[in-house]
C-alpha cells in the first residue's frame, strides 16, 4: 500500500507532536530540531473536554482525531506495537461501537507502523454531539487501553 501524500503530512506533523524531528528516530522529516511538547490538554476545534491528539512521553505511540470537512480522521502510529489496534468511538447518545484497524509499516520511516481510518466511513452517524475515542490494543488477558486519554472530537 502506498502512503498518500496527505497522510505523510499527517505522519510529519504527528511526529512533531511527540517531539520525534530532530532526534533522529524521524529522518525522513527532520529538517530542523523541535522541542517536545506535551499534547494540549483541550483542542478548542474538536471537543471541549476531550483532547484532539497524545504522545506517549518517549514518542512511542502517537494517536489523534482531526476534523477535516464533514468528517474525522482517526490516526495512530507506534514504533513498539504490530498487529491490529481497536478503537472504540461513544457517540452522544452513549451508544460504543468497536472498529479493529491493522497497522502497516510506513513507507516513508522503517519501523514505524500506522493507521489512518475515517470515521464516518467506520463508525454509525449519531448526529451532533461530543463523540469520544478510545484506544486498545490486544493483550495477553484481552483487549487493553493504549492510553488513559480519551480523545474526542465533535460533530455539529
């Protein structure tokens, strides 16, 4: 599967948010340093109590939710983890639905595995509201959170 250009832009500005450029582990994107910075405790343009993106303190995941028109694109990306990820999306009505989404290899930086799904195209259309997004990878007992951060994004 080929890596759009979108996406790459997508896998640069992820990899800036966890702090990756400039230290090497990034080349494909590194052209200038970056200082790390925590993920923003709210996103203003997605949800009012849940944020839009996290990075795991060593850049080891990165996950995030962007609006982009009239939909939401549910991204992740790990250099520590294969197989299938399962992300749960809440509507406003309090309905969960589970979608599992396999990581692939990028193209573009060797070990790092990613994917990008849209969220109308996954999940059932629950009208406006505040949806929330939470992330599970398989364990050795089940299914377990990637993260304690609920991500959330809303629909107007």
């Amino acid at each position: 599967m080929r890596t759009s250009p979108r996406t790459l832009r997508s896998m640069a500005a992820l990899a800036l948010a966890a702090g990756l450029l400039g230290t090497g582990i990034a080349p494909a994107f590194a052209a200038t340093p970056a200082t790390p910075k925590p993920a923003p405790a709210v996103a203003a343009a997605h949800s009012a109590h849940y944020p839009s993106e996290w990075s795991s303190p060593n850049g080891d995941w990165v996950i995030s939710t962007k609006h982009a028109g009239n939909d939401t694109t549910i991204d992740m990306g790990t250099w520590s983890h294969r197989g299938t990820i399962r992300v749960f999306v809440t509507d406003p009505t309090g309905k969960r639905t589970s979608h599992d989404f396999r990581l692939q290899e990028s193209h573009s930086m060797a070990g790092w595995y990613q994917f990008s799904g849209s969220w109308r195209a996954h999940y059932p259309d629950a009208g406006p509201g505040q949806y929330k997004v939470v992330f599970t990878m398989k364990a050795s007992h089940g299914w377990e959170n990637i993260c304690d951060t609920t991500l959330g994004f809303v629909v107007r």
